[in-house]
C-alpha cells in the first residue's frame, strides 16, 4: 500500500527570496489511489501584506487572514500529515520552496518537505505525457474530463482535489473518480 498526500499551497506572493509565505494548506489523502476521507487544511497568518495579484488568483485577503494560527502553530500537525507520504503536487518546486522557507522560520530540526516525504511533481508527469501542450491544472481537468466548473478562485483544498482526481486519470487512463473536488 502507497500512500499519497496531494498537496497544494496558496501564497502571499511568488517569490520566495522576496519574502514571500504560505497563506493556505490543502492536502488529500489517497490509499490504493482512493481517497480514505483524511485531509489537512489551514489557512494561515502569514504576518505580512499579500501582493494584489495573488489576492486576485486565490481571493484570500490580509483582513480573512488576520485570526488565523501561524505556521508554527500549525507545523507539527501538518508534518505529521505528510510523513512517510509520497507528495502529488503541481509545479512542486513552487510549494515546496515555499514549505521549506516555512519550515526553516519555524526551526532547523523541521528540515525540509523531502527530508520527511517523497515528493513526485505532477506538472513534470504531466509534461512527459502530454509534450507541447498547456499542462496547468485547468487545462488537465479539461483534457482529462474532470469537472472543475464549480472553480471560481484558486483554493489549496479545492486545487488539491481537482489535482487527485487529474493524477488518478492521467496515471490509470481512466476517467476521474468523484473525489469529493466540490469541497471550498
């Protein structure tokens, strides 16, 4: 038995190196390529301004942000989440760049995403199988025929249900199995 964490993060911002953090988590379990119903989400207080651009991409405001818990707050059950797991995430240099900065401000014995998870980047899988085509996740959902109407914003638990629905179709050639994408 294998088992998956797909995971999607939401962000201040896309940089990193400009200081930029992790404002929401999503993470759905797969066991045997099922969901077993366990999931992680937050939404976090990233004690800083989110950049408009990203606010338009995901709609999460700094005033929404305000009350939520820190990552600190947060860290020990999320790595317990992913431990052992083998990680599903698209374009997973992004997120993980960003969950190892998270990692590192809340202390050098977290390491990194990959020190505790096996870390499989689906927009590379993706790319191999689909060469010269547009691979984002809306552009899979719909070659994939995974319905993602009901997508209005970005959302880490949303994108990652729509993410376990694109990897089991686009692993097993068959078509999405309902996973539950119509969680917000």
């Amino acid at each position: 038995m294998t088992r998956k964490v797909v995971l999607d993060t939401e962000t201040t911002g896309l940089e990193v190196a400009s200081g930029h953090r992790v404002i929401e988590i999503g993470c759905v379990e797969l066991v045997d390529r099922r969901p077993s119903g366990r999931k992680f989400h937050c939404y976090l207080n990233p004690e800083r301004a989110i950049d408009a651009g990203a606010v338009a991409v995901h709609g999460i405001t700094d005033e929404f942000l305000r009350d939520k818990p820190k990552f600190a707050d947060v860290v020990d059950e999320f790595m317990a989440f992913i431990d052992g797991a083998e990680l599903l995430i698209h374009n997973a240099d992004f997120d993980t760049a960003f969950l190892d900065d998270e990692l590192k401000r809340a202390g050098a014995a977290f390491g990194r995403v990959a020190d505790h998870a096996t870390v499989v980047d689906t927009l590379a899988l993706a790319r191999r199988k689909y060469p010269g085509q547009r691979n984002t996740l809306d552009a899979l959902c719909k070659r994939l025929g995974v319905d993602n109407s009901h997508r209005e914003v970005h959302g880490a638990l949303l994108d990652a249900h729509l993410l376990a629905d694109v990897w089991v179709a686009m692993t097993a050639g068959q078509g999405a199995l309902a996973l539950g994408g119509n969680e917000p």
